[in-house]
C-alpha cells in the first residue's frame, strides 16, 4: 500500500470529482503526454490518495485536508468516458 500527495491548487467541482459514491482523479490528474506517470497512472488498488489545499486563492488553503480516498478501481480513462 502507497500513499501518494498532490496539491488541489483550485476546486471547480471536477477535479477531484465526487459523484454517485466515487471519487475520481481522472480530469487532474491523468496525463496525455505519456512523458511522466502520475498518480493516476501509478495507483493500485488499496493505495490512498490525499489531496491538499495550495496557496492559490481558488484552493482550501495551504497545507489543509481537501480529501482523502482510497483507491478501489483503477478503470482506463476510456472506459470512465462510458
């Protein structure tokens, strides 16, 4: 089991999503590129996530808990636009 860290710098509603009793990274986390793995990418099943406000205005406020969730399904970004 992992722990991985990021900072939410804005809450707009999408990214993290929470929705019908998930939670998903999918739009902030996910990376087209391909040139760096991120936590989308590197999360299993059972790993956690922390998100954490940033000193951007739009955030929750430096160092504050935003959320935190535990990963239980790992769906490719295709299959989430199902």
């Amino acid at each position: 089991m992992k722990l991985y860290s990021y900072v939410v710098d804005h809450d707009y509603g999408l990214s993290p999503n929470p929705a019908d009793g998930f939670c998903t990274l999918v739009h902030c986390k996910y990376n087209k590129s391909g040139k760096r793995r991120n936590i989308v990418e590197m999360a299993k099943i059972g790993d956690w996530v922390l998100g954490t406000g940033g000193q951007n205005s739009a955030s929750a406020g430096n160092g504050k808990i935003v959320y935190i969730m535990r990963v239980d399904e790992t769906p490719s970004f295709l299959d989430f636009l199902k």
